[in-house]
C-alpha cells in the first residue's frame, strides 16, 4: 500500500547499520513506501536525524502524525503503520 503524499514516512539510515537494513526491508516487504534518507551520502542529515531524537542511534523512523521510533522492532513499525491505518488490522 503506497503513502500518499503529504504522509510520506522518512527513514534516517546507513548501509552498514543491520537495523537499519532490516527496518527499510520490512517497510518494503509491507508495500509501504518510504522517504529514506541515506546519512552516507547525505551527512549533513544526521545532525536533522539527531535533533529529531535526540541521539545517535539510526535508524531514526518518522511517522506523517509527527512521532518517531528509534531503532525500532519490526513489531513496533507495524504496531505503529496499524495505529496511523497504513497497515489493515
């Protein structure tokens, strides 16, 4: 199911963080597109990804309702697509 614009889903991540692989690979086996934002070839968006959580840690995932989850599960980013009705029931 893609996102409509305007509610676009924004992932701060790197290649060689495994949970950031794996976090951007659940999105896509969920159909649920994604706004990824690559802190290797955009480092300058790390210090965005920072303010936004507060630390260091990625991926930073931010949701169209203004919260975000940090290094989350793939249970918490379904829980939360559920929540926001991105993912059926």
């Amino acid at each position: 199911m893609a996102n409509d614009e305007g509610t676009a889903i924004r992932v701060y991540g790197a290649e060689w963080c495994g949970d950031c692989r794996r976090t951007k690979r659940r999105f896509s086996e969920l159909a649920v597109d994604i706004d990824y934002v690559d802190l290797e070839a955009e480092p300058a968006a790390a210090d965005e990804a920072r303010r936004i959580s507060g630390r260091t840690n990625i991926p930073v995932v931010v949701y169209p309702d203004g919260t975000h989850q940090v290094e989350p599960s793939n249970a918490d980013v379904e829980a939360k697509l559920r929540e926001l009705a991105i993912l059926g029931v």
